[in-house]
C-alpha cells in the first residue's frame, strides 16, 4: 500500500536529510545566538538590552514564514545577488530561533542567583568567563527539557522552507504527489517519519526533566 | 592594604552606607557585625568592585575603585571572598571549582593547579571529596570548598560574608576552625559575623554598623566589656542572651 513511497524512498529520503542539515543549523546558529541574546536580555548595559530586547520582541511577533520570505526576497536587494535557498533558510531559521532558545536561556540566567556571580567575579574570572563557564552551562542544564521542545518545533518547521523552493522531504512529496497521484500515502508517511522523530525527542526531554527532578543536582 | 574613605552608597532614595571610613592594615582582621540590613555585605560588595558607590573612595593597594581606568577584574584576584550561601558552582565537581579560576585566570596548566587545589583540599580538610559535586556536601563541607576556592587564587585578604549563618550549629565549628586557621596564619581578614567567639579569638578590630554607618569600633576585649553606645550595648544584649 507504501507503493509510491517505496518507488521513490530515495528521493524523498533525500528531502528529508535536508530537513535534518537545516534543523542541525538552525539549532547549533540558534542555541549560539540565543545564548549571546539571553544574554543580553539581563544586561544592565541600556545600549545592549534595548536593541536586543527590541530584536526579540520584534521577531516572536511575526510568522516564520515572514522571515523566511523577507531573507530571502529581501536580503538579495542589500547583498545585490541571488540567495541560495538553504542558505537563506538556515539564515533565517538561526535568526528566528534565537529569539526563542534566547527567552528560554534569559529564564535559565535568571535562576542564578547573584552571588554566584558574584563569587565567580571574586575569583578574577572576567564577564566572559564568567558567561562561558558558568552562566551558560548552568542556564543550559536547567532549561534542557525546554531547549529539547523548541528543538523539535524548530525540526517541524523546517518544512516551511519549501515556500522559496528548497528542496526538502515536504517539496519532495508534492513533486513525487503530482506525478504519482497517491496523496494519502504519501503524507501519511511524511507525517510517520516527522511523528517518530518529534516523539522521541519529546520522550528524551521527559527522561531529562525527569532525571533533573530527582538528582536536584542543579 | 584596604583604604575606605568617607564612603556613601544609596539604592536609589534608601541610603545603604553613610560615610564609612576604615583601614585594613595587611595582616589585620577586621570583624564587622551589626543588625541586618545594616550595610555589612554591601560595603564587602564595594570593596570587591561587585557594587558602585557614589561619594567618597576605596583604595585597595593604593589603586581607586572608582577610577575608570582601574581594571576591576585585576584587582579582585587580591581579594578572596566567601558567601553565606557557598555559592559553588553546581554544575562543576570541587575539584573543577577550585581550578576554574586558577587554569582560565592564571592560565596555569591543569595538573599544576590540580595539585594546589588537593593542597587547599587537605587545608580544609575534605581531601576525599575532589571529585563529588558541591549538591553531594553538608554546608559545612561546602563552605570550605568555598573557603578553598577563594585561597586557590592566592589572595592577599579574605573577605567573609556572614559564612556560617546558613549553617546547621553542629557544621559551623568546621568552618570556623578554617578560618581561625587561615587567621593565624597571618591572612588580612575582613569578616561580616555574629559568632562573637570567634571574633574575641581573632579580631584585632570589631567594628558595629547600624543604618549604614560605623557607629562603634574598639580592638576585641574593649568592644565586648565596654561598649560604648546604648545601640552596641542593646545589639549586644541579643546576640550574647
């Protein structure tokens, strides 16, 4: 009954390794980011906090397919040459997660207390150490179950890209429909594939919320 | 070596410190009590740069505080300092706690600064406990870990935030001993305290503060047997009932 799945596994399993690329950028450029933009959202430098509470607030107020468009259609008039689609997609995938993994990082720095930073500062450590080995693998831990949830939201999206024409596993299966025909078969085995992945990875940050509730090491 | 001139600190409209002065000679120990809110960590804060003060000057070694160009993160290196709540890294082993600072700041190799921290282990006298995580440690074991931490960097005073007021009574004499041991060994010592035992036994100044100003200071018998103003003699009362 999978037998234009079967016909084409190749092809669509393709498309769906792009999905995978672009989740992996988008993540490792978006949980970056969003440290740096956690960051800044409990800086008590105006002229950091300001634009970048401006940026978030701005970005979490519109769709992500806006971005996705705007990077795309816009960004080429600024730069004067085409976009790559993935390019433009892991671009606007990393500026619009950030925004996202930077809230769930600044609730994470915010269960720090002040002195802890203070002790770190007593030692000599600099803002920047300070940042690097404490505050950011401290927020990180804690917020690990939240961070895996937007990873996986991040992972669905990636399927918004067809929209500017990448070719991943979404774009594959309305090509491989118009030829073929066999719509139910061939959604119902995108939406298995994306089911399988997201659930896992919403069991592994149950096991870690789980985990974290009973060590109360953090 | 700590110079504190006419120093007055307000958060927003509330006035936290009200021209304190003060001189830590190297080698003293200062201990400083009072009621809380009374302005005895904030004015530990000051001296670490962890807080900005308004008016007047701190001098540590001679080098301003307050002087832009007075590289902050240099200067705290001098200072050790302790907290009531430890403070420990959760996410680091003790060992990773006492040679964070030491391996990014002093840019010294691990094994050297491993083996200075087992050094300051044995000091506090938790050797074993190198590779456990501060959540596995009694308070009391984790303030001298706090207390190694801070010698790791080779300060040249210590600073001590109410350090055993967090503590359950029968861990408090552990810690105590540390730093009667760290005192003896001649370290500059600036303690924020109301273990009035330990003060007697090693202050050689004790200093009462009462709405942000110094209101009594006398070497330690002095303070005890003769308070001078009813505020002491009434603070007094309460903490030796």
């Amino acid at each position: 009954m999978f037998d234009a799945v079967f016909t084409n596994l190749p092809y669509l399993l393709g498309g769906f390794l792009t999905n995978v690329q672009l989740a992996a950028f988008a993540l490792a450029g978006g949980l970056f980011l969003g440290a740096l933009v956690g960051l800044g959202r409990i800086s008590k430098r105006p002229w950091v906090y300001h634009p970048v509470t401006v940026y978030v607030n701005f970005l979490r107020n519109i769709p992500l397919i806006l971005v996705i468009f705007w990077v795309y259609f816009v960004m080429p008039i600024f730069t004067g040459r085409s976009m790559d689609p993935f390019i433009s997609a892991a671009v606007s995938f990393v500026v619009f997660e950030a925004t996202y993994f930077g809230e769930i990082f600044r609730a994470g720095f915010q269960t720090i207390s002040r002195d802890l930073v203070s002790a770190a500062y007593s030692t000599g450590l600099t803002y920047r150490q300070t940042a690097t080995y404490i505050l950011v693998p401290i927020a990180f831990r804690r917020m690990l179950p939240s961070l895996i949830t937007q990873s996986i939201i991040t992972f669905q999206d990636t399927s918004l890209a067809y929209v500017i024409g990448l070719q991943e596993m979404v774009r594959r299966t309305t090509i491989v429909d118009s030829i073929e025909v066999r719509s139910i078969q061939l959604y119902s085995f995108v939406a298995i594939l994306f089911f399988v992945i997201c659930f896992i990875g919403s069991r592994i940050s149950l096991h870690y919320e789980e985990k974290s509730r009973k060590a109360k090491v953090l | 070596m700590i110079e504190i001139k006419k120093v007055s600190k307000w958060f927003g409209d509330f006035q936290v410190l009200a021209d304190v002065d003060e001189v830590v000679q190297r080698g003293q120990k200062v201990v400083i009590c009072g009621p809380s809110g009374s302005g005895k960590s904030t004015l530990l804060r000051c001296i670490n740069g962890l807080e900005p003060y308004q008016r007047g000057e701190i001098l540590v070694d001679g080098v301003s505080l307050s002087d832009p160009k007075t590289n902050l993160y240099k200067l705290r290196e001098k200072i050790g300092m302790v907290f009531q709540r430890f403070e420990l890294y959760p996410h680091l082993t003790v060992m990773r706690n006492i040679t964070l600072a030491p391996m990014k700041v002093r840019k010294q190799s691990r094994p050297a600064a491993e083996k200075k921290a087992m050094a300051l282990l044995e000091r506090v006298g938790i050797p074993d406990k190198a590779a456990a995580y501060p959540a596995n440690l009694s308070g009391g074991q984790q303030q001298r870990v706090a207390i190694a931490r801070a010698l790791a960097m080779e300060p040249d005073c210590m600073m001590f935030d109410e350090p055993t007021s967090a503590l359950d009574p029968e861990m408090i004499q552990e810690v105590l001993e540390v730093m009667i041991g760290l005192a003896k060994d001649g370290m500059t010592m600036l303690v924020v305290t109301h273990e009035m035992g330990f003060a007697r036994e090693v202050a050689d100044e004790i200093i009462f503060m009462d709405a942000g100003r110094i209101v009594e200071r006398g070497s330690g018998d002095e303070f005890f047997k003769h308070p001078k103003s009813q505020r002491t003699k009434d603070f007094l009362g309460q903490i030796l009932k």
